[in-house]
C-alpha cells in the first residue's frame, strides 16, 4: 500500500480551496456545538458558524492563544465526549504553560497520515528499516514517526532517544536505513560512528529531523558525516505533532499539509493577515481534527509562505524553517523552555533575581549554562556548600524543564545590571 496521496498532494488550488472551505465550515460547526469556551469567542464576536462558509470567512474568526490553552486547562477546549479520546500527548513545562493535546482514533490515524507522508518525501517505503530516536512518551516526536512509519509499512525501530553506543550497535546489526530525531542528535550519531569507527558499516539514506531550529550548514555536516540526504520536518504538539509539514526531494522549503491543516501569516503585533511571501507569525486552523481541533492558533512561529510549482509535483504551500519566534519560547537540545520557568526555580530556592541563561553550540549541541548570583549570606559558604546548591539547582531545572544545565554560581553584583529590560538571554548559537 502506498499512502503517497497524488490527488490530495498534488490536488489543483480550486480543488483544495473547495476542500478546506468545506473542512473549515464543518470543523466551525464542531467546536462551536461542542466548545463551550470556543462558542463564547463567537458569541463575542456575534459569529454563528453559518458565517463561516468559506475560505474567505476564515479572517472573521478569533485567534486562539496558548493564554487560551492555559485558561481552558486540562479539557476547556475537548470537542469530544473522554470516551472518545484515546491519547493525549503534552509539551514539556510547568502546568501554567504545558500544553495537553487529545486525539481521537481518527485524529491519530490522520496524524500517522501525516507522518507517512513525510517519510515517503523522504523517499522512504516498506522496505525501509526506519530507526526513530525521538524521545517517546509524552513528545509527539517518537509516537508520530513511529505512526507514520507503521502505516508506510516499514519495518520501525522504536529507539527513543539516549544509549547513543546501543542505538549505533542497531543501527548496524539491523541496517536501518531512515533516521528520525532532532537534528542536535543526528549530528552526535554522527559523530560517534566516526570515533567508534562504524562509518562503513551503516546503511542510513536519509533522516528527518526537526523539533528545533538547525542551520543549513548544520544538514551539509550532518549529510557528510552519516552519508545521508538530510530532511527538515515540522510541527507542533497543540496541532498534532511532528508532519504538519515536511521538506520533499527539492528541499526548499516544507510542504504544509493543506488538505488537513490551513496556514496563514500575520503580523504580529496587529494580528493583521499578509500576504504570500512576507515574513510574519504563523497561524493554523485544524479542518480535519475530532478531539482538538484549534482554530486560527497562533504559533508564534515567524516564517514565510510561498506558493510555486515544485518539482516533486507537490501543491501544497510550503513554509521555510521557523526564523524565530515571536515569544519568548527557547528551544533548547529539543526542549520548549520558557526563562520564566527558570526564574520560578531560582527563586523558589531561595536565589537572588539575578541571573543568565547562556546558550552556545558546541558540535551542533547546544550547550545550556544558568549563571546566578549569590546572596552575600551564600557568598561566604565553603566550596563544598556551593557546589552542593548548584547541584540542587541542576536537579530542581531538570525536573522543571526535562534537561539538565550547567548551574554557576557567581559572586554577588557579578551579572551587569541593565537600566532597561534586563538582559537574561546570551543565546550564541548562530541558527
Ligand atoms: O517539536 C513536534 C516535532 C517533533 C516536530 C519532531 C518535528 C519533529 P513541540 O514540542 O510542541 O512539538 O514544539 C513545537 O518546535 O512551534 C517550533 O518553534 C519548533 N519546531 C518544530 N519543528 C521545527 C523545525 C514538536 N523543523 C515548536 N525547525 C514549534 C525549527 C521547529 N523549529
């Protein structure tokens, strides 16, 4: 079975227009019968969802926010009865800013649908040996691939991530030929097949990454070091995960799967839509989702729209890498970290406001260092007391954020203060 879909991917822009208008009007129609919070944005706006017909409607819709995912918390925005929920995957972080999303069996079979399609750009078939070294559990990273490559009908290696030594020994004895994980990864597989000699012995054609942002000169490294043709692939938990959108052979940009999901671009400060080609915030709208289907939510991504032929014969839109973001979301090894979640730990354990978060790459690892202040009191503890507190900080972030910085403490009055906006990120990671 073959789920490449050449009359949805390929379908004419008249055809897809029809498409998404009836999708949205349908899924308007959902949410505003089963959404209690979402019915009270209408009635605010005074829109009953026979104003939504078409795709020129969309416009007249409220955005949604992760503030609405955070008021709505656990279940306000459920468009589904729980009996019908069967997953639910979340976002690292606090509960004021974790995100919860739920699916259906539908929802997870579209959202495999979605992953498949990636996998098969990427050239990938029932032959394919597809090693998946996303973490698993509640990142949609491992259980998106790891869909999409069941339903492509490839034989899949639930790797999830860690034991680099053991996923290289699988890499070898069962020829995988598909690499799925975030891109700081691939980088130190790589690494670690040339120092334990294995280069030769590795069967990888290509690999699909995302989840963070990486440079184009990180895919020419990585494409060198594993041998491979290197593949950018993106999403978000709060749409479904990983496959919103993916790169295919021309590797210009990622087609955004449009029969299921419809971007637009806005300005982010007035929330104004732009047109095709200007840089801006990007928005969603879930058309085809059962459980959680958000509308016009903003995902704080900046990025570009382009609509052109494509050589692949693709004609879904396709978006380029996130530019950077319109919050303040860092995206640190894979991580959604937030500094106000580090600023709560730090404070929660008795340290002063004074702090840094300093974010460089190293081989294409990001390195994560907090330097704070001292109290004068702490300043004139032994060495062995201060060392012990940067290691409660260290156990406190991790089980905050889900990774691990270096802590440093530092003398008292040693970070520069700022007469503006404090400046608390040194992020020299050059993406
Ligand atoms: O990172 C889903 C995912 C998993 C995508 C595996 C690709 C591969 P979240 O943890 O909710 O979901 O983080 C979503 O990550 O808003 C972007 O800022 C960023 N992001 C995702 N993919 C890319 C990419 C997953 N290819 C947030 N390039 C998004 C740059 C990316 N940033």
């Amino acid at each position: 079975m073959n789920y490449y879909h050449p009359d949805m991917e390929c379908a004419s822009r008249e055809k897809l227009r029809d498409l998404q208008s009836e999708r949205l009007a349908r899924t308007v129609r959902h949410v505003y019968e089963n959404v209690p919070y979402y019915r009270g944005l209408m009635d605010k706006r005074g829109l009953v969802p026979g104003d939504v017909k078409s795709l020129d409607d969309l416009p007249k819709l409220p955005f949604l926010t992760k503030d609405d995912l955070r008021d709505a918390y656990p279940y306000g925005l459920l468009a589904k009865p729980l009996a019908d929920v069967i997953r639910i995957q979340s976002t690292s972080g606090t509960t004021g800013k974790r995100v919860v999303a739920f699916y259906t069996q539908n929802d997870i079979d579209l959202w495999d649908e979605c992953c498949a399609r990636a996998i098969i750009a990427a050239g990938g078939g029932r032959d394919d040996v597809v090693h998946v070294s996303y973490g698993y559990g509640l990142f949609t990273g491992g259980p998106g691939l790891n869909g999409g490559s069941h339903r492509v009908g490839s034989m899949t290696l639930p790797m999830s991530s860690g034991n680099t030594e053991r996923q290289i020994q699988f890499m070898v004895d069962l020829g995988s030929t598909i690499l799925c994980c975030t891109p700081s990864y691939a980088a130190y597989l790589g690494e670690t097949v040339i120092s334990m000699g294995l280069q030769d012995r590795i069967k990888l054609k290509a690999g699909i990454f995302g989840a963070e942002a990486w440079s184009e000169e990180m895919r020419r490294d990585i494409e060198k070091t594993l041998r491979i043709k290197a593949y950018d692939i993106y999403g978000l938990t709060e749409i479904s995960g990983p496959g919103v959108s993916f790169e295919c052979s021309e590797q210009t940009g990622m087609h955004i799967n449009e029969d299921h999901f419809i971007a637009e671009i806005i300005d982010p400060d007035t929330g104004e839509v732009l047109p095709e080609g200007t840089r801006g915030e990007l928005v969603f709208s879930c058309i085809t989702k059962e459980a959680f289907p958000l509308l016009r939510y903003r995902t704080r991504d900046i990025c570009v729209l382009t609509r052109r032929e494509c050589s692949c014969g693709r004609t879904f839109i396709k978006m380029t890498k996130p530019m950077g973001r319109s919050d303040d979301m860092l995206i640190i090894r894979g991580v959604n970290v937030f500094p106000s979640q580090i600023e709560t730990v730090l404070l929660n354990s008795g340290m002063t406001p004074n702090y840094r978060i300093m974010l460089d790459r190293v081989n294409h690892m990001d390195t994560f260092e907090v330097q704070v202040e001292m109290t004068p009191e702490m300043f004139s503890d032994t060495v062995k007391q201060i060392s012990t507190r940067e290691r409660e900080l260290v156990a406190a972030l991790r089980t905050m954020l889900g990774i691990s910085p270096k802590v440093t403490l530092t003398a008292p009055r040693s970070i520069a203060r700022s007469e503006g906006k404090a400046v608390r990120i040194v992020d020299n990671r050059k993406i």
